[in-house]
C-alpha cells in the first residue's frame, strides 16, 4: 500500500512546516541539502523540491527516513496536513 502524506500549502505559507523544520535543522548543523543527503541517502532533488514548495505529497517512508536522518527534530508530522482539514482535488 502506498501511503502520502499531503503537505500543507496556503497562501501565506508555500512550504510544509517540515521545510522550514529542515531548513532550520540544516542550518544549526552548519550542513548543506548536499552533504546532507549524501550521508543519509537521501535524493538531494526530491529535499529540494519540498524545500522550494515544488512537490505536494510526501510519501510515509520519505517523511520517517528525514525523521530519523534528523533524530526527530523533523517529525512526520510536520509534512502532514492537519486532520481536520480537506485536501484539495
């Protein structure tokens, strides 16, 4: 079963809270997306294209392999849009 995880996108903010979380995360650790994905293999074009806002849905397993690489300070959540709010078609 393949699960996503549709990432929240409004007009005042066009990244997931796990963006701004990674970015955060890549900053404070004095690392760049690169260096970044090479030590968790990671694909440094799919990070990119959350960061920038480019792609909508998250698979499960992408979101939990950033978790981990974070030691929790990105949680899956954090790509998730909130229960109670409809996904747009």
């Amino acid at each position: 079963m393949n699960h996503m995880v549709h990432i929240v996108r409004g007009m005042d903010e066009p990244t997931a809270p796990g963006a701004t979380l990674l970015r955060e995360y890549l900053t404070s650790k004095k690392s760049s997306i690169l260096a970044f994905c090479e030590q968790h293999k990671l694909s440094r074009h799919q990070i990119q294209r959350y960061l920038r806002g480019d792609r909508r849905r998250m698979s499960v397993d992408f979101a939990l392999r950033i978790q981990m690489a974070t030691d929790g300070e990105v949680p899956v959540e954090s790509w998730a849009r909130p229960a109670t709010e409809p996904v747009a078609a």
